[in-house]
C-alpha cells in the first residue's frame, strides 16, 4: 500500500506584508517626500538655481500637500499620517497668514490711493490705466515696461490731466518706468539697477501729509538660470526703509513672490506688504496675457514704510498686459 502526505498548505500572508498593502504604503510616501522637501526649502529660504521659479508655486504645493495626508489617514497609515500632518501645518504656518487680514499699520493720517501697472512694453490699454486712475481716486502711480509710445499713449488717454505731476524713465523694450502723481514731485529721478531696468522716483507731497518717497521697483526676472544671481542682487539692492528719514512706498514688479527669501529679507528692511496686510496676499497678479498655461502667481506689490497703513488692496485686469494693475488705499502720516 502506498501513503501519500497530504499536501503542505502555504501559511498565510501576513496582513501588514500584502504586496498590494506594501505598495500604497510605498505611494503614500512617494506623495509625502516632494511636499516634504518643498516645505523644508521654503521654510530656509533655500532657493537657487531651478528652485527660484519652481517657489513661486508653493501656495499650489501646499494645498495639494492636503491629499497625501487625507490619503494617509484614510487607510490609517499613521507614521505617514503623522508626517504628512506636519508637512500641512508648516505650509499652513508659511502660506496661510498672507490671506488672513493683519499687521495693516497706522489708521490715522492722510488718505492716499496708489497704482501700480506693469504696461508689457509699452502696449497695455491706456485708456483702462487712466480709466482705473479716474474710478479709484489714485494719486500716485507707477509704471514698468515703460516706452515712450507707452507714455504717448497715456498722454493721449488724458493721464497727465488727472496726475500732472511726473518722473520719467521711458525707453524702448521692457526696462522703462515712470510715477505719475496728482502731487507735486521733488527730486525725481531715476536710476539703473544691475539687472538693467530703471526705477524712476521721486518725492510726492500730498496736502497736510508728510513728504512720501516713492519708486517704481522693477527687479530683474530670474527668467532663466544665469539671470538668478541678478535677480536677487536686484532685490537687496532696492532701498530699505527705518523709522528717520522720509517714508517710503516701493511698489511694482518684483519678480518674486513672498516664497521667495530675497523678497522676504527686503520686506524686513522697513515694509509691510499690503496685499498681506489686507488678506489679498494671495492675490495672483501674473501672467494675464501671452503666458497661457502657467499656474498665477503673485508678483506685483505695494510695500509701504511700516510708518504707512494699509486700508484696502484691490487688483484688476489690464487689457494687453501679461499683468494685472495693483490698487492700494494707504493712509501715509500727517503733516
């Protein structure tokens, strides 16, 4: 008689050891480490070489650092769901208080409405900037990619019937800039930063109201690689501002958002930024036209001498530029 042994039966997979339960762990974590790392640049200011362009993006990165966590939690990955967790506050920590209204200044003092338009090399609609300058009461305003047809354009629109008063930086391509003002300007002036563009200026004086230092900011664009050095020394090299001295409003173009360290560091020379200080921090003012396909972000900004409040920020579409306009309610000090 020939016995046979029953076959051996293969001992079950451990439940933590199914290749399908190893593998969503393995995804979940892949999810984790892009947000993980992105926070910890933003939070050193670590950004060099691609990094700088990619920062612009973070308010994006850390919404979508929500999901991995959710994910996490769901299928109760809990080391992961710690870690994703903290991940989402730090991004809380960095984005969330630009769109928390706070920090606006002084409440008392002289009322003055300022403007900021990047005209895209000159061709932005005029008629629309002198439209917004009549509609919104601006007395101060500030121009990049400033051309001389640029400023024929607005003279013609009747910008210099409602904001006689000038400091003028004109020039072909995207370097010009200009103030206008319904104020007189003493000192105006211009000058060149390393990067190439000009920052026109000049010193406003409202009625009742303590002189106002104002410039047209316009740093270089970190466009590519070998512009990064330039971009940022163009930033550090814009003026700051302290509790002597005239008080300043510095407002344009800056290329940067705040994820950026370099905007961050010239914003702690003196400012408050007043789309932060309003709650529009978020507010994306960047690219409008020609740029189709790239998420906004926000690179226009009134900084004002933390000696000025901040009563209101606003945005608003220019026909024929890639930038939206900037329109802040200031209230700047009395005489």
């Amino acid at each position: 008689m020939t016995i046979t042994s029953a076959p051996a039966e293969t001992p079950p997979t451990a439940p933590g050891r199914r290749p399908g339960r190893v593998a969503l762990t393995v995804l979940i974590w892949l999810l984790i480490a892009p947000a993980l790392l992105w926070v910890i640049v933003r939070a050193t200011g670590w950004d060099r070489g691609p990094l700088v362009q990619l920062l612009a993006y973070t308010p994006y990165v850390a919404a979508w650092s929500v999901l991995p966590a959710l994910l996490a939690l769901v299928t109760r990955r809990w080391t992961a769901a710690s870690v994703a967790l903290a991940v989402v506050l730090l991004f809380a920590l960095l984005v969330v208080p630009r769109a928390i209204p706070g920090g606006r200044g002084p409440s008392t003092g002289v009322r003055l409405n300022v403007m900021t338009s990047n005209m895209l090399f000159g061709g932005a609609d005029a008629e629309q900037i002198v439209g917004l300058v009549r509609e919104h009461d601006i007395a101060v305003l500030a121009v990049q990619e400033f051309t001389t047809d640029g400023k024929q354009a607005l003279a013609k629109a009747g910008l210099e019937e409602l904001l006689p008063y000038t400091s003028f930086a004109d020039e072909p391509g995207a370097s010009g800039s200009g103030v206008y003002s319904r104020y007189p300007i003493a000192g105006a002036g211009h000058h060149r930063v390393g990067g190439g563009f000009l920052q026109a200026y000049g010193t406003v004086q409202p009625p009742h109201a303590a002189p106002i230092l104002v410039e047209s900011a316009h740093p270089r664009a970190p466009s590519d690689l070998s512009l990064n050095r330039v971009w940022r020394s163009d930033l550090a090299a814009e003026p700051g501002t302290g509790p002597d001295g005239t008080p300043r409003i510095l407002l344009g173009d800056f290329n940067a958002t705040l994820d950026h360290a370099p905007l961050r560091r010239l914003i702690a020379r003196g400012y408050r930024d007043a789309g932060a200080a309003t709650g529009r921090g978020l507010t994306a003012t960047w690219p409008y036209f020609a740029h189709r396909g790239i998420p906004w972000v926000t690179l226009d900004h009134v900084l004002v001498d933390k000696r000025i409040g901040v009563r209101d920020m606003s945005v608003h579409r220019i026909t024929d530029s890639d930038h939206r306009a900037v329109i802040a309610g200031l209230t700047v000090p009395a005489a």
